[in-house]
C-alpha cells in the first residue's frame, strides 16, 4: 500500500491518514509548550549550585556539567517524559513489589473486574425495572418522582452513605459503579419499550403470544436498541464513577493509581494513568458497540 | 559468635517441632516439661542482657530491602545462648557452674547435657519463642498514611521486625485519616498508623462510632513544620502576620491542628475567626500550596520539606520549637483486637517497639529512608525522605540546617500526653468540659504496658517520666487540665 | 348462518371538545349490517375517512364496537386471534426476524403441537407459493416493499384462519409489482379455499379480487350504502377484464357513487 494510493480520491483509509496528522500537530504543540529552557550555571554562586544540587534541582551529566533533573520537572511534563513514564510502567505489568505497588496490568484488572460487576448487577437490574415500568404507565407515573429525584445525583455522592452502611469497601466501590449505571439504562428501557411500534404489539395480540413469549420474542428484540443506547450511556458514567471511588476507598485500581502518582506530584504518571482509563473504556466501548451490532434492526 | 559444629546432636534442626514434644516422637515427661520451660525463662533473660539484634557492627548501613539486617545474626546469638541458659539451669550456683566448665569446657558441658535434654529441640524452640506461644493470627494488615510520622510501622515490614517476631504482617496504603479510621472501624485492617488524638476521639465516639481503642506506643515525636508558601518569604515573623491566612492541617483531630491552634492563640490571632483552617489529606497540601490555593500548612512530613523540594514554600519553624518532643502519630489497635487476639497483640507491640527504638537511632535513619521512600510505602524522592530522617535539610531559604531531632521516635505514651490532648479538644470545643480525663489517658494511653514492653525487649525508656512540661513556654498542669484549658485568653470553654 | 355477521355495527367517538355537551360525539359509522360466507372473498370500498379501517380493526379484534358486534362461525368475538389473521397496510413485519422467522412465528402460534421440522416444512410450503423461497433468511429491511407485503401474505395464510382481514394492503406498494401480488393473492385464495375480507380504495382491485364488494357512504354517520354482486365468472384475467362489458358497468357505477357520495 503505497501513500500515494493512501491518500488518493475515495480511500477509506484518508480519514485515519488525517487523524494522524492531527496528532502529530497535537504532540508538537504539547512538545513546544512544555519544553524547559536548558539550565545555565553563570550567575549562581558555588553555595547556590550546592544547594539546588541538594534540592534534587540540578544534577550533572556524563560531561560533569550541570543540567536540569530530567526527574524534577516543575511544568507540566512533555510527551517525551509522558512516554518514557509509560514505557516504563509497561515493561513490567504483572510485577508486584508490595502490597500497595502492583503492576499496571493488576491495576487495570481490578478496576475492570469492579466495573463490571457493578455494571453488569446495574444492567439486570435495570433491564428489569426498566421493562416493567415501560409496560404499565400507571407505574411509570407512580414511580417517575421518585426516578427524577434520584437521578441526577452524583454516583459518588452516595459512596459516604453506602461505605457506612455496607462497610466493605469493595461492596461499596462496586454499589457506586452500580448507582452510576442504574438511571441511563432504566431510563432508556424504559423509553424503548413503552414506545414499541403499535403494530408489533398488535401482531403479537393477533397471533395470541402467551406474555412470556410476547416479551422474549417482541418485546425484548423490539426495545434491544434502546436498551443498547441505554447501555453505552451508563457505560461511559459508571467509568467515570469508578475512578474517584477508588481514589476515596483506597482500593488498588487505575483510580488508585493516579491518586498515588498525583500524591508524588508526578504529573507524567498522572497523565499516563489518565491515557490508560482512556484507552481501557475505548477498548470496552468498541466492544459494546459490537455486541450492540447484533441486536439493532434497521426499521426500512 | 561462632556455631557450634562439634556437638554432636541427633536431633534434625531442619524438622518443625511442636513444644513438650522431642524428634524422636515421645512427649517429654512432666520433669523435662518443667526443665524445658525454666530453661526457656532462663535464656530470655540471658537474651534481654545481651546486646542488640543485629551483629553487623557499627552504622548498619544495609542497602537491599531483601536481607533484613536482623534477621541475620539472630540465629546465631540464640543457639549459643541456649547452651548458656542451659548450662545456667543445669548448675543455678554462679561459682559451681565456673568451676564445672572450667573443667570440662563449654562445649563439652552442653555436650553432656545435650545426652538426656533435647538440646536441639529448645534452640529450635527458643529461636522463635514467639511462634511457639500459640499466635492466634499471623497475617496482618496494618494501615498506614503515607508520612513520616509512620516511619516504625513502616519500615518494620521491608526491614524484617515484623517477622522477627513471628508476624507476617503487610502494611496497606490508605490516602487520607477518614479512610484508615474506617477501616480499622471496619476491621479492613488489624491495626492502623493513627494520629496520636485519634484513639481519644474514636474511644470516645467523638466523630465517628464509638469503639473502644488503645494506644499502646507512640510512634513519632517532633517530625512536623509549619511551612509558608514562597511569596512571604520574609514578611511573616510571627502570628499577627498570618491574620487572613488559609491554612491546611491533615484533620480535625490531630496534634497539627492543636499545635497550629495553639501558636495562633498565643500570637493573638483567633483561628476559627482570624484565619481560615481546612482540613486537607497531607499529599494534597503541597499541589494546593504551589498553585495558591493555601497559604500556609502545619503537616507532617515529608510535606514540609516537599514544598521545598517543589521550590514553591519554606519552612517557617519546626514544631519541635513550639514542644519540644510532643507527640505526634501513633501505632492504635482496637481493644477488641487486643482481648481476642492477645498473643499476637504482644508480638505486634513487641515489633513496633523494636522498630520504633531502631528508628531513633540516628545510624539507621539513611537507611530507613532508602527502605520506605519507594513506590509501595511512601512513595517519594529518597532525598526529601533522607533530608526529614537526618534532620540535614534545605530550609528553602538558602541555608542547609543541622537538626538530628527534627524527627525522632520515642514509643512511651505518656499519660500526661493525653490528658494535653484531651484539654485542647475541650478548649476548641470538640468534646464537652465535663469528661473524665484522667480516666480516659489511663484507658487509651497504655503507658505501663509500653513500660513493660520496653524493659521485655531489652531496651531502656528514654525518659522516666513525662509529668513536667511546657509548651511555648507554658507549663502543662496534669492534675487540672480542665483548669488549663480555661485559662487561655482564646479559648471555647 | 352466515360465516361471518357483521351485526348493526356502530362505531361513536366521544368528542375532544373541552365544553362537549353529551349530543356532541363524532358518529363514525353506524349500523353496518352485512355478512361474509365461507370462501368468499369480499371487499369494501369507500372515500378516506369514510371509517372502512376502523370497521376492519374492529372486525380484527383491535378496537371494540360501541353497539352492535362481530360474529364469527357462531361465536361473538372480541380480541384478536389467530382465527382473524390481519394483513397490514404498512406490512407490520418484525424488522429483527428473518422473512422465514415472521412466518414461522404464525405458524406456531397456530399449531402448538408441531415439531421443528413440521414447522420448517410448513412455512417453507408457504413461502413458496409466495416466490419467497430465495428470500427466506433475509430481514425485511433487505426487502422491497413488496417482498414484505408478500411475506405479510405469507404469514397471514400459514396459520390457517377462519377470515382473513386485509387493510389497504397494497396501498403502499408500487402499480407495477400491485399486479403481480394481486395474483399471487388470488391463486393463494383459491388454493386454500379461504374466506376474505380487504378494505381498499382501488376499486380495479376489488373488482378483480371480489365476489362482492360493499360501498360504504361517507362518515360522519356512514353507513353501508350498497352491496354490489360481481358475477363476473372466474378465472378472470385482468388484461382480457376490460373488454368485459359488465365490468365497465360496475366500475362506472362504483366510480359514480364515489364521485357524488349517492348511489344510483
């Protein structure tokens, strides 16, 4: 594949041609915006060089001459460091050197086996209330003040409550995952089924579907992409949500790491555990959006 | 000290062995039990009157985390210390036990006990004395903040005193005192790095659940500072200049908070009306210092000397000026623990202890900063941990300073402490005027028990006793502190 | 008695004025009285709006009569069922299932006590006879319209039904292909020996389809106005129809009575 066939008329591959670009000019100017003025020794005293040497400051290279610590930077890192952070947390994924440094790969485990199980508790329980409240719209109205209260309240405003009474700090971490995904999801079941076209309905009716085959095969198909659309919402919430739950509860995670680079004010491991939680909730994200392909119909 | 490899022992050392019982199966008889256990007593207090653990000589200057300084020569110093005790059992008498070796030789004396005493069986044994007296539970998770003020609790997991004593006990990283307060609540933890009022409040149920804890060692006394940001590098020199000021302490209920209070009040300066405190985890305060939000903090280290390692604030004073040897953050375990569990709640305090007199020797402190500043303790340069432990430090206003103490640790937890901390939490208003002082120092404060403690291992209490003292100057009244609380000019009650 | 009875049928919304006093409801039809013999295939035709769709839901099952009712070999009936199946105007297929698995779900439904393969062997006989053999697997949104109305035929015919109740069904569907489905219709029809009733505005269409075909006023108060007989005798070939004289003389009489809402 040559460039020029790349970049020629109709490719399909010229807009990832132009993403590249994009961030080649993104990585310049993070490059350009960080970059620290190299050190000069003239007008400090011996004391002063002493000192900021002592301070971590300065150290010397292999020529004997002073330069900035390359490991003390006080802006804010550029991309060269970021990466040299990452490869670094990256050589050794599985390691474990102590109960509270476990390797990245650990750490993105944990936080994936949280999320999940909060999400999944989150979808079941939701697909359910969802359904039944979309049936019936005397519940949807009995029930509607009591949804619009809770709703937009933040996931991790119920953690103090939900850390007092379940104690476990890992219960509450996966509550709050599950309080996070619950409304987006019930919501748009919700919505999906009460709003299932008439005449499915009436198809059903006409052929005397018993109510468990009526929801298995109508009304569940029917409101699958609603459910889905419902779904990626909560999804995209409940990754928000487990990050600060696991900076509050102090459990191992990719939360727990940024927390931990922030408190060593290691901005570069901060930005790297921030690219991480990026790159874990696309991955996850991409393979929703697959597993939703499945069920989504085209109605003409 | 050499091994004795001439005896000739048919015992196998290697085989785990249950006490009362020799290798070769048969359970001692009644007498032997007896022998056994006086020998055990005797070694013990042949072991109190030798030197420390550790036969590397000099500044022990061990830099892998991997061999434990401690651990090594201790093997060594029981065996030999066995055949003493031994010996010392056989023939009770001083000058008949002399004449009997001087006759027959060392070797050949515990050569010829050995023949009808399971020589092999109490070296084993008395080697881990500790772990043959029936520890409840042996995995433990101790809580911890990541500051200095923890340095015995920390470092005794990479530098083996847990495991010295027969613990396998891991410390478990928490980010902030609400978060260790619920676990050890919880029972997440075993026992937890707390700040020294903590047990107080807790025992208390003074802003939180009561359950009932107990302070049996102090960890750290100094090791804090009140620290200003950069811009007022030279126009703060007392209180009166920090009206306005916003200050952090890491929580309501810590010395930080007194200690700043105090200094204020003394200045004049009303801290809940001239000044703004608010509590802010310890790691926070240096990003909040270098971007403005604060003005000042009064922390634990490492923090003061991070901001001057981040070149964004100075240190002011060292708390140690206000107080000399104040304490600070302490080793807590609930009481629940300590009734259910008490074996191992002896070897988890004889550890701390152990740690916590290593700590203060000044030899060790390079060391100890090397051990605890990476990723899974405190997470910090090695230079702003070394600079803390030694007390040679940059105090980000151009001079290098010279203070050993700067940090130290002393395990008592001096009675006459508590009822301090108990009469500034009735001066700010924190708890009522009308509890038992007295009573509640004497519950939490486990001075007698650090006492005993302390001469167990071997060591001596750095001071007799903790009945006098000032701060700032003012002398502290033990037997009235409710008296002392009111007679403050600023003061709630 | 007559297979199916529509009975003195009348049909009366309350009005959605906020100050209706009780004489002000909307009268959509009233008293259509006719019936449908078994294997007749019979049409209705009428102005839009005239309410010849509402009468179909009712006779289906989907709305309710406000006097008068349906009765079916004997039986009122009241909600739908599989002895009444519909064939929608706008097809009502389900877009998640295949073209077999619409009709296969008909054909279940209908005969409970069917194995798989006596279900596959049915719906594929079905399917044949509707040309739908090569687009069995594939969803309707992979079909032309007329495709789809073809499986709404399909699934219609597979269960079986006492009547089956057409609504406008190829109103949506393109003149060219209308022809074709038609016969299709009309062979489906006559193989099976069923009984039909279509509502349809083509009055071409019903003259080709129907035995008989009712011209309903229009509405408000419509009524039935006119039973027409069509003895044009089968097969009938719709490019040899138009030089049948009798048939220029109903469609011109249909047409007429549309036109001027009377009947001559």
């Amino acid at each position: 594949m040559t460039l020029a066939k790349i970049i020629s008329k109709g490719s399909k591959y010229k807009p990832y041609l132009l993403s590249l670009v994009i961030l080649g000019v993104l990585l310049l100017a993070w490059s350009a915006s960080t970059r620290e003025p190299a050190f000069d020794p003239a007008g400090y005293s011996e004391d002063d060089l002493m000192m900021q040497e002592m301070n971590g400051d300065i150290v010397r290279d292999e020529s004997g001459e002073y330069i900035n610590n390359p490991d003390k930077l006080s802006a804010v890192p550029g991309p060269g460091r970021v990466f040299d952070k990452a490869v670094d947390e990256l050589r050794h994924p599985f390691a474990k050197t102590g109960t509270n440094d476990h390797g990245i790969g650990w750490l993105v485990m944990y936080t994936l086996q949280r999320f999940l199980v909060g999400f999944l508790l989150a979808t079941v329980v939701a697909v359910i209330l969802g359904m039944v409240i979309g049936m019936s719209k005397t519940l949807l109205m009995a029930l509607n003040p009591f949804i619009q209260l809770l709703k937009p309240v933040s996931p991790l405003a119920w953690m103090p409550l939900l850390l007092y009474t379940v104690k476990d700090p890992y219960m509450t971490s996966v509550l709050v995952v599950f309080m996070a995904s619950l409304w987006p999801t019930m919501a748009n079941t919700a919505f999906g089924v009460s709003n299932i076209k008439k005449d499915y309905l009436r198809v059903s009716e006409m052929v005397e579907l018993g109510w468990f085959r009526r929801f298995y095969s109508v009304i569940l198909p029917a409101s699958a992409p609603a459910v889905f659309a419902g779904l990626r919402i909560s999804f995209g919430s409940a990754l928000v949500a487990v990050v600060p739950a696991e900076m509050l509860l102090g459990e191992l995670g990719v939360g727990y790491l940024s927390w931990i680079e922030w408190n060593n004010l290691d901005i570069a491991g901060v930005i790297f555990a921030i690219m991480v939680v990026g790159f874990v909730g696309f991955l996850l994200d991409y393979g929703l959006s697959k597993i939703a392909e499945r069920f989504t119909y085209t109605e003409s | 000290m050499k091994k004795n490899k001439t005896m000739n022992d048919p015992y196998d050392h290697t085989k785990p062995l249950a006490i009362g019982h020799t290798h070769q199966g048969a359970p001692l008889d009644e007498a032997s039990s007896e022998f056994v256990q006086n020998t055990a007593s005797e070694f013990r207090q042949v072991a109190a009157s030798s030197s420390k653990p550790c036969n590397h000589t000099g500044a022990c200057d061990c830099q892998s985390q991997a061999d434990a300084p401690v651990a090594d020569g201790h093997e060594a110093m029981v065996e030999n210390l066995v055949e003493e005790a031994v010996v010392r059992s056989v023939f009770p008498n001083d000058i008949q036990r002399r004449e009997f070796i001087r006759r027959v030789g060392k070797g050949a004396a515990a050569a010829m006990i050995a023949s009808f005493i399971p020589l092999g069986d109490m070296k084993a044994w008395a080697a881990d004395p500790v772990k043959k007296g029936d520890l409840e539970k042996t995995d433990l998770s101790i809580g911890f903040i990541p500051i200095t003020c923890a340095t015995p609790i920390i470092m005794a997991e990479p530098m083996g005193f847990y495991a010295k004593h027969g613990l396998n006990a891991k410390v478990r990283r928490a980010s902030g005192w609400a978060m260790v307060r619920d676990w050890g609540i919880n029972k997440e933890v075993d026992a937890a790095h707390m700040l020294s009022p903590m047990p107080l409040s807790i025992s208390m149920g003074v802003g939180s659940p009561q359950v009932p804890y107990l302070m049996p060692a102090i960890e750290n006394i100094n090791g804090q500072a009140i620290t200003i940001a950069n811009k007022y590098k030279g126009i703060v020199k007392g209180p009166q200049d920090m009206k306005g000021f916003r200050f952090c302490v890491p929580f309501e209920y810590s010395m930080h908070n007194y200690l700043l209070r105090y200094y204020l009040a003394e200045g004049g300066v009303d801290p809940d009306k001239d000044v703004e405190i608010r509590v802010v985890p310890p790691p926070e305060m240096v990003a909040n210092l270098k971007a403005g939000n604060v003005d000042a903090y009064l922390a634990p280290d490492p923090f003061n000397q991070r901001a001057v390692y981040e070149n964004c604030g100075y240190l002011f004073k060292l708390t140690k000026e206000l107080w000399e040897g104040h304490p600070c953050c302490a080793f807590a375990i609930s009481q629940e623990f300590a009734t259910t569990n008490p074996n191992t709640y002896k070897a988890l305090f004889k550890s701390i202890v152990d740690a916590t007199y290593f700590s203060s020797d000044p030899a060790n402190r390079k060391a100890i900063a090397k051990a605890i500043a990476p990723k899974n303790y405190l997470n910090q340069p090695v230079t702003v941990i070394e600079q803390v432990l030694t007390g040679k430090y940059l105090d980000g206003l151009g001079s290098v300073k010279n203070v050993p103490d700067r940090i130290d640790f002393d395990p008592m937890p001096w009675q006459s402490m508590g009822k301090w901390i108990l009469s500034q939490m009735v001066r700010w208003g924190q708890v009522g005027p009308e509890i038992d002082f007295d009573a509640i120092a004497k519950k939490v404060y486990l001075e007698a028990e650090c006492a005993d403690m302390i001469t167990e291992l071997g060591y001596k209490q750095k001071k007799a006793n903790y009945d006098k003292f000032s701060v700032m100057g003012k002398p502290f009244t033990p037997d009235d502190p409710l008296g002392y609380a009111k007679s403050f000019a600023i003061s709630r009650v | 008695m007559s297979y199916l009875a529509v009975d003195h049928v009348t049909k009366i919304y309350p009005s959605l004025e906020p100050d209706a006093k009780k004489g002000d409801e909307f009268v959509v039809f009233e008293n259509i009285n006719f019936t449908v013999e078994k294997g007749e295939f019979v049409s209705m035709i009428g102005h839009s709006g005239c309410g010849k769709s509402t009468l179909l839901n009712i006779m289906a099952g989907f709305d309710q009569a406000t006097t008068g009712g349906i009765i079916l070999d004997g039986k009122e009936t009241s909600k739908p069922s599989l002895d009444r199946m519909v064939v929608f105007q706008n097809f009502a297929l389900m877009p998640w299932k295949t073209a077999y698995e619409n009709v296969a779900l008909a054909v279940r439904q209908s005969h409970p006590q069917w194995n798989r393969a006596e279900i596959k062997e049915w719906t594929m006989k079905y399917l044949q006879m509707m040309n739908l053999e090569s687009a069995a697997n594939r969803r309707p949104s992979m079909l032309s319209g007329g495709m789809r109305q073809r499986v709404g035929l399909a699934r219609a015919f597979a269960a079986e039904p006492k009547i089956l109740l057409l609504d406008e069904p190829f109103a949506q569907i393109d003149a060219l292909t209308r022809g074709s489905i038609q016969e299709e219709l009309l062979r489906m029809w006559e193989a099976t020996n069923s009984t039909v009733f279509m509502v349809t505005h083509d009055v071409d269409e019903a003259i080709l389809l129907s035995n008989r075909i009712a011209m309903m006023s229009s509405g408000p108060h419509a009524e039935l106005a006119e039973m027409v007989n069509i003895d044009i005798p089968r097969p009938r070939v719709r490019s040899e129809l138009i030089d049948d004289p009798k048939y220029m003389q109903i469609r011109n009489h249909i047409i007429k009575f549309l036109v001027s809402g009377e009947t001559v």
